[in-house]
C-alpha cells in the first residue's frame, strides 16, 4: 500500500522516528507477514517509550479473500492480540480478489496496480474516515491526525527502495502548510501552460480537510536478517508459508513475484493455480506480461524445479 502523495519532511530526530504522541490514532497495517510482525514490534516498542496509550494504536488488516495464504486473516488478529491491540478487518466491496479478475478479464500489473488500490488503500481510507468519526464523537475538535504505519522495506524492491521512511500523505484538499504551497505551484505552472514539476506536485494522498495523514515505514532501512531477529524477539508466530520456502506473504500468486516465487506457490497452493489459468485461457491474458500461470504450473510440475533462492519482487 504505498503512498502516492509522498511528500517529504524535513524533520529533527527522524532518525528515532515521527512524534507518536502527537497522533490520535496510529494505524498499524498488519498483513500476517514477517515484515508486519517486525514494524508492530518496533511500533510498539517505540510508542510505550513515548508513552503512547495503546488504544490509540488500531491494527487493520486488509482481506483480499482467497488470493491470500490460508490462515493470514486469523495470523493477523494474533500479532494484534499478543499487545491487546484493537484488531479492524477492511475489504473492498464486493468481489474478492481473484473473481474481480475474473470480472475484469485482466490481470493487475506493475503499472496499473489496482490490486493495491481497490483492495488495500481504498478500504483502509475508508477505515480513516470512520476513525476521524469516532474522534470527533468523543469530542474531538480540529483535524485529526492520523499516522499509516506499514512495514515496507527498502530491500524488497526498486520501487521501495525509492520511498521515503517519513511521508505527508498529502492531497489537494489538505490544507496544511506543504499543500497549500505545491497547490500554489501546480497553479502556477497551469496559468503559465508548463508541466508542474514532479517534486512540485500534491498527490492524491489521504489527507483532506478533516484529516492530517502521514505515512511511515519504521523498518524501511531494516534487512531481512534484522526483520527475523524482531520478529524472533517478539514471539509471535511466522505464518507457515515461510516454512515452505516464500520469502514474502502478501497474496499467494503476486502480479510482481518473481518465477521462483510462482512456482513455488503452485507447489502449494495447485487449486488456486489451476484458478488463475482458467482465467488466463477464458480472457486470453496472462498472468504476467511474459509468464503465464500455465507455464507456471508446468514448471511446479516438473520434480526437479527445485526452488531455492527466490529472487525479490518487482514492483
Ligand atoms: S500482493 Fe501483489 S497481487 Fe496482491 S495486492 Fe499486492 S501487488 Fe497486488
């Protein structure tokens, strides 16, 4: 779930994080994966040091239905419960992942990722709005602050490995100091017909004029051996899949997954392989612009593709 609207701060003693006292709620984005384990863990290391209540950290799990390892769901709402943190489950509407494919005959992909839209982003802002609610019920006034807290890291890919620790989540109707001021950049650039510079631009990030949000990445600079040894500390439980050989959780059969990974998962999981061919031959596309899951499941087949070191994803 990345950010789109990413603006940079320039802020003291980020090095030891954001300010966590100063939000009203932190949202935890806990997938059931080792990545999530390890920033809960870190998370809520440094919020009982900054003396943070813990009810106002919330735990939200986005459900993509069967696209996900068997059991991620109920993992989730187990690291959640290990610090007697409040547990919340978002989903799209309607279809689940894998028949929303289905339905629109094509396959996400590194540049149209609407997976990570409609099924993660999308539901957990709708989670934000309910939470601003909530605040301003119990009396809150003014904006409230939120902060995303999610588990990327900069090892996993290329493309994480360009987003910042510390974000503003910014868009064209916050009103903060940050926006107003690219806002007045964007305009500009329009009433003197020249392209607005890209490290210029708002995004179309989660902040609006209700709320302040602002995204972080607490083991974003963490390599895979620190995130295990967290997750060692922590006692909580690693889902089972790591033990079978994925390097990474997220949905079984990932739109940016390396071949190692795919095959290996059609090891594990045949049906829902088989589930995505069916879809590749009724639509005519395939599951990545140049591996189909048929190939995919040749190769899971073939008793000798050992799968050994798997390769990070793409996106
Ligand atoms: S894990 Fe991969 S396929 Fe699943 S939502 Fe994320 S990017 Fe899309």
């Amino acid at each position: 779930m990345t950010s789109i609207g990413q603006i940079a701060f320039d802020l003291p003693g980020l090095d030891t994080g954001p300010d966590l006292a100063s939000y009203r709620w932190i949202l935890a984005n806990v997938s059931g994966g080792k990545d999530s384990a390890a920033m809960l863990y870190e998370l809520v290391r440094q919020a009982d040091a900054a003396d943070v209540p813990r009810d106002r950290i919330v735990c939200v799990h986005a459900d993509l239905g069967r696209a996900e390892w068997e059991g991620t769901r109920e993992l989730a709402a187990e690291h959640a419960a290990a610090y007697g943190l409040r547990f919340e489950v978002v989903a799209r509407i309607g279809l689940d992942l894998v028949d929303r494919i289905a339905e629109r005959g094509m396959f996400p992909d590194a540049s149209n990722r609407w997976c990570t839209s409609d099924f993660k982003r999308g539901p957990v802002r709708r989670l934000m709005t309910a939470l601003v609610r909530e605040a301003e019920n119990a009396g809150h006034l003014g904006r409230v602050r939120i902060l995303n807290v999610m588990g990327l890291r900069a090892d996993e890919s290329p493309a994480r490995r360009k987003l910042l620790a510390f974000s503003h989540d910014g868009a064209l109707t916050c009103p903060c100091r940050d926006c107003v001021l690219r806002r007045a950049a964007l305009e500009s650039a329009e009433r003197r017909g020249v392209p607005c510079p890209k490290d210029k631009k708002t995004g179309h990030g989660a902040s609006n004029t209700l709320r302040h949000v602002d995204t972080w990445h607490p083991v974003h600079s963490w390599s895979t051996n620190d995130v295990w040894a967290a997750v060692k500390r922590s006692g909580l439980r690693p889902h089972p899949a790591y033990a079978a050989g994925m390097p990474r959780l997220s949905c079984s059969f990932c739109v940016l997954a390396s071949r190692p990974a795919l095959v290996r998962a059609a090891q594990l999981r045949p049906e829902l392989a088989a589930e995505y061919a069916a879809i590749e031959e009724k639509t005519g596309h395939r599951f990545q612009n140049d591996v189909s899951m048929a190939e995919i499941i040749a190769e899971a087949a073939d008793a000798s593709s050992e799968v050994t070191a798997i390769p990070c994803w793409s996106g």
